[in-house]
C-alpha cells in the first residue's frame, strides 16, 4: 500500500518537526482623522 506509506512518512516528518521563533511587525499610525493598525 504505497499510499499507507505516504501518511506514514508524512507523520514521522511532523512528529520530529521543532518550531522555530519568528519574527511579527505591529505597526500603528495615528492622525486627526483616525487611527490605523497594521500587522504583517
């Protein structure tokens, strides 16, 4: 079953999956007609 191994495979690779950090960007700007946040 070729497909068996295909999910099997798949699920060793998440298993021994270690997240890394990363990085997110929070913008805000503020004027007199509002104000505005950003998130990238």
């Amino acid at each position: 079953f070729p497909t068996l191994g295909f999910v099997v495979e798949r699920f060793w690779e998440i298993q021994s999956h270690e997240p890394e950090e990363f990085w997110a960007i929070n913008c805000s700007h503020d004027s007199e007609d509002g104000s505005a946040s950003f998130t990238w």
